[in-house]
C-alpha cells in the first residue's frame, strides 16, 4: 500500500469501521443504563410492596399474640373454675355421703333404745 489514495481509502474505510464499533458500543452503554434504571426502578416497587407486606404482617402478628394471650387467660380462668367446682362437688358428696351416715347411725342407734 506505497499508493497515498489506496493508503487513503484503507484508513478511512478503518476508520469507518472503528466509528461504527464505538457507536455500536454506545448503543449497548445506553440499552445497559436504560435496563440498570429499570431493574432499579423494579427493586424500588418490590422493596415499597414488601415492606407494607411487612407492616401488615406485623400488625396480623401482634393481633394473634393479643388472641393468644386472651385466649391464655381464659384457659387458666376456666381451669381455675373447674377446680373450685371440683372441689366444692367433691366437699357436696362428702357431705351428703356423712349425712346418710349420721341417719344410718341415728336409726341404729334409735333402734338399740327401742
């Protein structure tokens, strides 16, 4: 290539080429800003859904503890219940059991002084 116009046209259609490749890579800076910007933009949404999911998740929780704690309580109040009628049946059957006794031994004795 000792010609200047054939070294003339080969470095300009280089040249050509070399213009072509930069714009080819801008094209894919831009296509790759524009995505990154996208997914950011996705993330941003998802990040704002799951923390009101979050929040209401949290006040679900705080709602159920509460029903737990109640439901707890009235567990124990009514074990409690249950004892003092336990106790007081088992006091009412001793009772009447000591009632029948006394008539049995009233009659018997009643019996002996006849």
């Amino acid at each position: 290539l000792s010609v200047p116009s054939l070294r003339h046209s080969a470095s300009g259609s280089s040249i050509r080429h070399a213009d072509q490749e930069v714009e080819f890579l801008v094209q894919q800076v831009r296509h790759l800003c524009h995505e990154r910007k996208s997914i950011r933009q996705a993330m941003e949404r998802l990040d704002q859904r799951c923390c009101t999911e979050a929040i209401e998740l949290r006040a679900q929780l705080r709602c159920a503890q509460q029903r737990f704690v109640e439901q707890r309580l009235r567990r124990e109040e009514l074990r409690r219940e249950l004892q003092v009628a336990g106790s007081r049946e088992s006091a009412s059957t001793a009772g009447h059991a000591m009632s029948r006794e006394i008539v049995f031994l009233q009659s018997h004795v009643d019996s002996l002084q006849s």
